[in-house]
C-alpha cells in the first residue's frame, strides 16, 4: 500500500516489480498485445531496466502466464486472464451484490487435500469473501449476484481445485447456540479503509492536474492500482454488517479516476494497447 505524508502529493510509493507492471498493464489491454518496446518505454518509467523486463517475460512465458503471437506482442495467456476478468469486476460497484435476507452461503474444504493445494483453496475462498469459522469451514452472506453455479466454477478457477461442497443456509448454528459470523470480517477496518482511499484519490486528482507526464503515470498506475486491487478483494459485505454508502463512494471516486487518468494513458502509449486501466495487481 501507500504510505501518505502530512502534504497531498507527496507520498511514498510502493515499489512496482517487473513482473507485477508486466500482469498489470497486459491485464489492462486483454486480449488486445502489447509490443515489447511500448512495455520497455513504461518499464523505464519505474527505473526498471530493459533486460529485467525481459528476463520476467520469458519467465512468466515458461510459467505459462503470459504468450507471444506470430507478431512477437505479449497478452496474458487465458488461465491468467481468467483471474484479470475478476478483478475487473470493481468497476460494476453494487451491481455485484443484491438485497440480503439473512443467508449465508457455507463451504466445506474436502480434508484430504494436501497442504499446497490446501493452500491455493483458501487463498482463492479469502478473495472471494468467505471468511473460515472453524477448519475446513467457511461461509460468506448470500448476497452476491449471479448464479450460484457461476460463483462454484469461479472458486474452483481460483482456486485450482473443485475438492468442496456449498450450500445454502438461512440459519447457521453450533452446538452452543446461533454463531456471531459476522465477527469474522473486520468491517471497522473495511469502512476506516473506503474513507482513506476515497480521499487519497481525490487528493491525486488535485495534486497531479498539472504535474509532469511521468509523474502522472507513475502514480495513477500505483495510486489506482492499489484502490481496484481493494475494491476486487472487496468481501462486498451488505447492510447492516457495513455502511455500503462509503464503498459505493469509493468506487464512484475509482471510476472518475478511472476515466480521468486512463485517457493521459492511452494518448501516451496509443489507443491500440490498453483498454481499461491498469489495475496495479500482479
């Protein structure tokens, strides 16, 4: 994340890798490539060098993350994009969720599975927006929308792995009595972390009205890369467990970012190479 001083503009940002600016900006043109020389020229914006740049693409193209066409331009390979489609998600704001009626939706991890795959299981559940109550269980609020298929092969895309059952339940109860779930998200944090963001974005967009082409680009990438890279994991909790109003600002403020600073972007680079912004993600 971002470490904000007392005076807007001048902040502290976090580091961008070679690998991380290769997932991002591929990720924001899918499926459309990118030319190696366009990904050099926004490498050298972030002090990374041609050859680092070079050696992540060959080694993201052995891992079977990115792929070359017959131009020699890079896209992300469709099990990687599989993950950018649900980051992109942010941008639907409310239209991911629907009224809550006091559900919940409740997974069982299958116990034999080894500790790796284990693992990758619980990161994918993590980002989804369960939360575990006890080993092997986790749950979220039923109030995501869409089919609950849809949202099954989605855990199983994630999470590499279709080892687990979902069901569907009004009342989740222990042995001891109804069980506070709703503890498990710490929303106080949620609802101080909408506040932060949404102000940081709207100090950048006063700082950088009239600063330098460079400066733009590299903060925009790593200010509005850290906001979607919140608002994508965002567990999309309902009222009365969160006040919405304050994410729903947040991805108001996102959008506006989004479309403020995404055009300085694309008449940099050309139109021909990034469709949405660069999520700040990988």
């Amino acid at each position: 994340m971002i470490e904000m001083s007392s005076e807007p503009g001048q902040t502290a940002l976090r580091e961008v890798t070679a690998r991380s600016l290769l997932l991002d900006l591929l990720g924001a043109s899918e499926p459309d490539a990118w030319p190696v020389k366009v990904l050099v020229e926004v490498a050298s914006l972030f002090g990374i060098s041609e050859n680092a740049l070079r050696v992540n693409t060959t080694r993201l193209l052995s891992r079977g993350m990115l792929e070359q066409d017959n131009r020699g331009f890079y896209r992300l390979a469709p099990t990687t994009g599989t993950i950018r489609h649900w980051v992109n998600r942010w941008s639907l704001g409310e239209e991911r969720v629907v009224p809550w009626r006091g559900g919940w939706l409740s997974l069982t991890v299958d116990p034999a599975l080894d500790a790796r795959d284990l693992a990758k299981l619980e990161r994918a559940l993590h980002r989804l927006g369960l939360r575990r109550q006890m080993a092997g269980y986790w749950v979220r609020p039923n109030n995501l929308s869409g089919a609950l298929a849809d949202f099954l092969a989605q855990i199983a895309t994630m999470g590499d792995s279709d080892h687990f059952v979902i069901a569907v339940a009004d009342v989740v109860q222990g042995a001891s009595g109804k069980l506070d779930l709703a503890s498990l998200w710490d929303t106080r944090a949620l609802e101080q972390l909408y506040r932060s963001q949404t102000e940081r974005l709207e100090n950048s967009l006063l700082a950088l009205e009239k600063a330098p082409l460079d400066q733009v680009l590299r903060e925009t990438f790593i200010y509005g890369g850290d906001v979607i890279h919140s608002l994508a994991q965002d567990p999309m909790l309902p009222e009365p467990m969160i006040d919405v109003s304050l994410r729903a600002a947040l991805t108001d403020s996102m959008r506006k970012y989004d479309q403020t600073f995404r055009a300085r972007w694309r008449e940099h680079f050309g139109n021909d190479y990034l469709n949405s912004f660069p999520a700040g993600t990988g």
